[in-house]
C-alpha cells in the first residue's frame, strides 16, 4: 500500500480534521445567517437618468413622440412621475435606432417599482414609397395627443443608491402600423399603439457602446458656455421644443473641424460623442463641428437625388436652428447641392484601413444615404436652398445576412434589405445619373473596432441591424459598419393588415401625403 504524501497527511490527522471541521461550521453558519439577513432600507432618492432609444426595423423613416407624464409605480402603489407637468419632452426615435439619448435626469424616491405609464402629447411618423414615376411620402399623426403609451418593465427596478439610469426603447414595429404608404384618391388606414421596454442600464466609466452609456452621433446646438469649467449645455429640438442637458470636456476630447473648446460658441452646432455621466451629464469624447457659421441643421435619409440640376430631396429626421420652430417640414426638404462642400462623419477612424475607397461626393451621392446637412434655411416646400455643407453619417440597415466572406482583416457580410427599405425604392427614380448594380444588398465591412452587441449569430440566414457609414463604390453600396444589434423581422402583411381600422378617423389623426417629380414638391 502506497503511504499517504505528507500533504495529505497533515490534514488527515485526528485532531486537525476535527479543527477543521468546526471551522469550516462555523463558516457556514455565518453563511446561513448572513444570506437571512434583512436587505439595507430603500430610503431617500436616486438621482435618474432616463436614456431613449428605438428598436426598428426600415419601414419608417421618422417615428416622433412628446410625453406629458412618464410615471413609475412601485410595488406599495406609489406612483412617481419624471416629468414636470409643465414641461412635456420628447425625442425622434428613428435616428437612435440601436444607440442612445439622454432624455432627463431626475430625482426619484428608492423603492423597487413594478409598472410605468406615459400620456401622449403628439406624435408623427413617416414613410416614402415609389409610385410609377413618382416618389410618394405619407406622415400620418396628431400634434394634439394621442394613445397612451404601454411601457414593459421585463422585470421590476430597484431604484436605488445615490445614481441610475434606465432605458427607454421604443419597439417601433409594435408602435404604429399602416395598411400602405401610398393611397391614389384617399388616404391609408392606420394604428398607433406606442410600446417601449423599460429597463435598467449600467453605466461604465469608459463606455464602449449604448448598453454602458456611450452616446454617439448626437446632434444639436450649444445654448451656454463655461469657458472656465470646459462645459456646455446643449439644446436638442423636438417635436415640442428643445431640450437640454450639460456636458463637459477634458484632455482627452476629440475635436474634429475646430481645434479646441475655445472655439465653440454659443450658437454652434455639434455633432458629439460622449459618455454618460452619474448625474445625467455628458463627458464629450468627440466633438465635431460639420460647419462653424451654420444657422440652420437638418438631418436624415436622401429620398431624391437628381445630378443634372443639383437637387436633392430628404427626410428631416432632426431640425435644429433659427427655422425649424416657424415651420413644419412635410414631405421632405428640398436643397441644391451645386455649391455644397461634401464631408464624411469623423465617427468612424478605419476609413483608410477599409479595402475599397470611402468617398462621398455629388457624383457618388446616392438616394437613402444618411445625411447631415447646414443651410441658412430648412425649406419646407419649392423652391429649394442652397446646402452649404453635406456631411455623410452613420444609419441603421436591417437586413438578412446572405453570405460571408473575409479580406484584409475584415469580415464581410453580404446583407440583403427588406422590400421597403430606402436603397431598393428609389433606386428606379426618373432622373439619377447614379445607378446601384443591386439596391437591395450592401455589402457590411466589420472589423476589431464594430461593437457586437448581437445575441444571435452573424450566420447566413439571419437577421440583424448595421449600424455604419454606406458609401456608394460605384454602383455597389457598402458600409463600414460600427456596432451590430439584434434584427427586427417584418411584420407579416396579413397581420398588418388585420391590425389596420376601416378608417383613420378612429386615431384622431391626420394623414399628409405628398408627391414629389423631379424635384418640384406638389
């Protein structure tokens, strides 16, 4: 029989084993007892901050609500409401489709809170579709109130300690349906039912995406300055007004167009990067200024493009500037381009390393590129303004990956779009020099930087959200993209259509619908 090794027998002997055994009681008694113990008080408040997002697929192309109330209820029956009653708020919830927004910080009691409510001011959507010869734009909504919006808390919130945030995600597919975006002699029926998950988000000190606090690609204009402190509110419009939030910068600010803080001023517009703070600030890790003397800023998708007398035509998914509270734009804005300055979004830094060349110009613009646009006016019908500057910016594709493949360190997924999708319904407009060889595939560049936040496989077959920069290498669509979420299927016609009333007067709504030819808004 082999002897025991000295090790062993340390812990064999008699009076050790015995030592060890009330030991390791007592450790476990003090487990028992301490997993019974009562959990700490929820007492005094936590200051909120309350993100906003979307969860969408390419069916519309503008999608905006304001809220009067937002409320929590907490399991005693509680009930907390997040906003003033004087001041309603509310946001664009396409172009923050898979990323993120500050929408408010507030202070609320602690306490763990099992239901959420929001009362609807006004809302409106969007949607573009081709008719033979025609593009056709229908914006179906009501600035004077609306359904109530339902609010899923998958699981009750434990607000508590001295900072949280949660986030709002509008599940747009769930949100609104339409029978068609396009009517001959009437109008399309349609339902709005707003649906959002609530749900709490754990913010990061050096975020890397929208699920730990990074804010990317937000747009607005600077309403104060603190030279001393490097700091600056910043106004978002929306449908019901702007609203604002503090942010600050440090040495480690990107500056892109100017040089330094110095150079911003009240009145400038930005297009920022920034990570959430605990007290709902933002800490800028990017600044961009597209256009220092601009008065005026629209953003959104291209839905006309006609080189040969320099016209375009867009969605305004974000107004900021001196017009945009005169006048409501519908059916798109009209701009001349022949003058512009043409410029890529600084968001992205892998442009050189991509294996096609990344260019974005007037003779390569192409219709449902994404765009950031300064004019000293947003047009709201003909005739058109001259666009000072044209800046390409990240959007959101869903599509269904149709095959893979690999080149220069990047993978590559070829990703084929729904019907509807911006890319394959304009591309058979009268008047484009600028063809696609197949509007309905892009081609999806991904490399180490792409932020994977997609539980399901980039496997063939499978659906899922691009968010990136789309260029048009001649004639083939492709983009470098950022972050890849989870897809949102379709909904199926039969259901649409099911869920679609007779007649739309039952929303108290209004249906505009416009038709645009060769870029004269009629």
């Amino acid at each position: 029989m082999t002897p025991a090794s000295p090790l062993l027998r340390r812990f064999t002997h008699p009076r050790l084993l015995l030592a060890f055994t009330v030991a390791l009681a007592i450790v476990i008694t003090a487990g028992c007892g301490s997993s019974h113990s009562s959990p700490p008080a929820l007492t005094g408040n936590t200051e909120v901050t309350v993100m906003v997002s979307g969860t969408a697929n390419d069916e519309l192309q503008q999608f905006d609500i304001a809220f009067t109330s937002l409320t929590l209820t907490s399991q005693s029956g509680t009930t907390v409401n997040l906003l003033s009653t004087q001041v309603a708020q509310g946001a664009e919830f396409i172009h923050i489709n898979g990323g993120a927004e500050p929408l408010l910080t507030v202070s609320v009691p602690q306490g763990i809170y099992t239901a959420a409510a929001a009362t609807n001011l006004g809302y409106d959507f969007v949607c573009v579709t081709q008719v033979p010869g025609t593009l056709a734009t229908a914006t179906f909504g009501d600035p004077y109130g609306g359904p109530n919006a339902t609010i899923n808390l998958p699981t009750p919130i434990t607000i508590t300690g001295d900072s949280m945030a949660l986030s709002l995600d509008m599940l747009v597919s769930q949100s609104a349906t339409i029978s068609s975006c396009y009517v001959p002699n009437g109008y399309p029926t349609w339902t709005i039912s707003p649906t959002f998950n609530l749900t709490p988000l754990t913010l990061s000190p050096q975020p890397t995406n929208a699920e730990n606090g990074k804010v990317t690609g937000v747009h607005g204009e600077i309403a104060s300055i603190n030279a001393a402190s490097n700091s600056f509110t910043l106004s978002l419009t929306n449908m019901d007004g702007p609203r604002t939030f503090s942010a600050s910068a440090n040495s480690a600010t990107v500056y892109q167009g100017i040089s330094n803080f110095s150079a911003l001023t009240v009145g400038t517009f930005v297009d920022m990067d920034g990570a959430v703070q605990s007290n709902g600030s933002l800490l800028a890790m990017r600044v961009a200024v597209e256009d220092a003397s601009a008065v005026n800023v629209v953003t959104g998708p291209l839905t006309q493009v006609i080189s040969s007398n320099s016209f375009m035509l867009m969605v305004p998914r974000e107004e900021e500037g001196a017009s945009f509270l005169t006048q409501a734009v519908f059916g798109g804005a009209p701009f001349t381009f022949g003058s512009a300055v043409f410029q890529i979004s600084g968001q992205l830094t892998n442009l050189q390393t991509l294996p096609f060349t990344a260019s974005f110009n007037g003779s390569n613009m192409v219709d449902g590129q994404n765009v950031y646009v300064s004019a000293p006016l947003i047009p709201d019908a003909h005739p058109e303004v001259a666009a000072r500057t044209i800046t390409l910016i990240p959007q959101t594709i869903d599509g269904t990956i149709a095959a893979t493949s690999n080149t220069g360190g990047f993978a590559i997924y070829t990703v084929t779009l729904a019907p509807y999708d911006l890319f394959p319904i304009l591309a058979a407009q009268p008047g484009q020099t600028t063809l696609l060889t197949n509007p309905s595939q892009v081609e999806v560049y991904v490399d180490n930087n792409t932020q994977m936040l997609n539980s399901g496989a980039l496997a063939v077959g499978n659906t899922l959200r691009f968010n990136g920069l789309v260029f048009n290498d001649n004639g083939t669509l492709r983009m470098d993209c950022a972050q890849i979420n989870d897809g949102v299927a379709p909904q199926p016609a039969a259901q649409a259509a099911a869920a679609v009333p007779s007649s739309n007067s039952t929303q108290h709504g209004v249906v505009h619908q416009y038709l645009q030819h060769t870029g004269v808004s009629r």
